[in-house]
C-alpha cells in the first residue's frame, strides 16, 4: 500500500525525482511502447518489403541458373538442331512433289506385277489428305497371288526409294492355293509452295 500511495503522489512533471525503481519501470514502458509503435507504423512495410526482395531474389537465382545452363549445353543444343534438320531433310527427300506422284503409283503397280501378282483393284482416292507440310494418298489395293509372292510384294513396297506404308491389311483364301490381300497403300508427297496451309489447318489457295 506504501508503494501505491508513493506512485500516486509521483509528479509527473519532475520524473527526476522518482524513485529509481519507478524510473526503470518507466523507461521499460516507454521502450516497449517505442517498439511496438515503430513496428506498426514502419517495420512492418520494411519486413514485408524485405520479403518480397527476398522472393525476387530466389526467382532471379532460379532464371541464372537456367539460363547458365542454357549456355553451357547451348554447342550441344545447336548440334541436336542441326542433327534434326538433316534427318527432316532426308526425310523430305523420300516425299515425292506433285508431279512424281503418278510415276510412284506406277512403281507400286510394277512392284506387284513383277511379283506375278493379278490386282484385282488399284484405286488412288479421288482426294488427299493435307497435313502441316505434306499431303496423303490413300490408295486401295487388292491382289491376288500366292503367300510368298504377296510376302515379296510387300517388301518391295517397303524397300522403295519413296515412302509408302501398307495399313489395313487383311489376307483370305482365294481359289485354289491363292490369297488375296486387301489393303490400303499410303503414299506421301510434300506441299509444293503454292499449296501452303493456312494456320486454321486449312488449305492455302
């Protein structure tokens, strides 16, 4: 009760005079309320300020060592480029233009006559199918002949210096020691310049 009635009788206009155990107390008050008036009304910005940098600072590592990355494989990346276009290339070369087209359907035919093959159906489609770069021609086949010949045939198809693809296969017994082969030969040729596609997959005029 002492104290209290000491506290009570404090001038607050001569804190010189307080006791020091009341001045400690006080100083203690006043660097709590510094503290905490100071973080609300600066730190707090600073600290979230702080933490935004250090985010950035984090993502900006993250796209150095990327990018670092990037230019260390960067010889290596320009020769698996390089190695792509060849092989796009070689590829391009095994696609017919539009006027080859008709000498590839004639070395199909060729390819099965030579085999002693009887075709009993060689119809082109009456449409292609363009794609991004090249265009597909569906061709329906059907012959007849013995299982080795028809096994040749195939073969040979494959072994042309252009790519055709045998699709839909189907093989059943004809007469005699005969099989027909039903099939769908699909042959490629690359868009010539003026039958470029339109970016909506469209054909170009």
């Amino acid at each position: 009760m002492n104290f209290l009635e000491e506290l009570r009788q404090l001038d607050p206009n001569e804190p010189g005079s307080w006791p020091g155990v009341v001045q400690a107390f006080a100083l203690f008050i006043l660097l709590v309320a510094i503290i905490v008036a100071g973080y609300f009304l600066d730190w707090s910005d600073q600290l979230v300020e702080l933490q935004d940098v250090r985010t950035q600072e984090a993502t900006l590592k993250d796209t150095y060592l990327v990018k670092k990355r990037s230019a260390v494989n960067l010889p290596a990346l320009r020769q698996q480029l390089e190695d792509i276009e060849q092989s796009l290339s070689a590829l391009l070369k095994q696609l017919p233009d539009k006027s080859e087209m008709e000498a590839l359907l004639v070395d199909i035919n060729q390819a099965g006559l030579g085999r002693g093959l009887q075709f009993e159906l060689f119809k082109p489609a009456e449409n292609e199918t363009i794609n991004e770069f090249y265009a597909e021609l569906p061709v329906s086949v059907r012959v007849t002949g013995g299982y080795h010949d028809i096994g040749a045939f195939a073969s040979d198809v494959a072994q042309l210096p252009r790519i055709v693809t045998l699709n839909d296969i189907s093989i059943t017994r004809g007469e005699e020691d005969d099989l027909i082969l039903d099939t769908i030969a699909k042959t490629f040729r690359y868009l010539d310049e003026d039958e470029g596609v339109n970016l909506d997959g469209g054909n170009g005029s």
